[in-house]
C-alpha cells in the first residue's frame, strides 16, 4: 500500500510541474493591440538604428516558449537580438488571431509556430523565416539561430558594404 501511494505522489507532482512549466511563461499577450504595439516598435527600431523581429506564436506553443527561452540564456544570441533587433511577440491564438496583421504580412501562420517577421526600421518586411530551419533536438541551434539574426541586422543591409 505504502508504495502506490508514494507512486501516486511522484505522479502527481510530476503532473503538477509539468502543468506549471506551460502555463507560467507568459510572453505573448492576446489582449495587446498588435498594429499599435508594432508602430511603437518600429519607431523606436528606427530611433536607435535596429531592425524589428516579431516572433509570432502564442502562450501555448511549446517551441514559441523554448525559443524566447532559448535565445535569452545564449550570451551572443541575446547579445546580438538587443544590439540589433527590437522584438515584439505577435500573438496568435484563439483568443486573438490577429488577423488583419497576419494578412498585412502575407500570412507567415502557414510555416507554424514561432515564426520570424524581420521588419526595417519603416516597417517594411524584409524577411519571413521558417522556424523549422533553426530547430535541433528539443530546442534550436545556436549556430543557425545566430547566422539567420546576424543576416538581417541594420550592418549586414547596409549598401556601402557591398560597393
């Protein structure tokens, strides 16, 4: 008797910490008014001479969760994202789907979730990336993650450097 009720214990805090890991991160707000919150970002991109990186996903994407989680416990990666990059998580969930942004950006949802929407600092789209690419294992590259950053910051568009 003694053991099933300690494999009953051990099962249920195994379910109550897995429960907490999914619904304590809370990164995307489906409340926000994306169109607005995208200006702010794209105005304060081009005040300080970055681009903008809208990871869009949602609360309940666990890879949406892991990348933001990943890219800030990555010294360069989160390094390179702050000097370059103002980021702003687009929500997409049941809640909000926020369509009418998702179709002013050629409806990226069709790669899955996170996916990556590199803006200029007008605001134009420059870039749409695929998640997948960037994936390893249960987490991301950090190789990959990095390059695909490095490769649309402000400095690598710069024209006078392919003169």
């Amino acid at each position: 008797m003694g053991k099933k009720i300690i494999l009953g214990i051990v099962l249920l805090l195994f379910v109550l910490g897995s429960k907490a890991q999914t619904t304590d991160t809370k990164i995307y707000d489906p409340s926000a008014n994306a169109e607005t919150d995208i200006a702010a970002a794209v105005k304060k991109a081009k005040a300080e001479n970055k681009h903008v990186l809208l990871q869009a996903g949602g609360n309940w994407c666990s890879w949406c969760i892991e990348f933001n989680k990943f890219t800030q416990t990555n010294g360069s990666i989160d390094s390179l994202l702050n000097k370059c990059f103002v980021v702003y998580h687009l929500n997409y969930s049941k809640e909000n789907e926020n369509k009418a942004v998702f179709a002013k950006y050629g409806y990226p949802q069709r790669f899955g979730f996170p996916v990556f929407i590199i803006l200029d600092e007008n605001g134009n789209r420059l870039h749409t990336q695929n998640s997948e690419y960037l994936e390893q294992g249960r987490s991301y590259n950090k190789q990959k993650v990095f390059e695909f950053l490095l490769q649309w910051t402000p400095q690598a568009l710069d024209a006078s450097l392919y003169k």
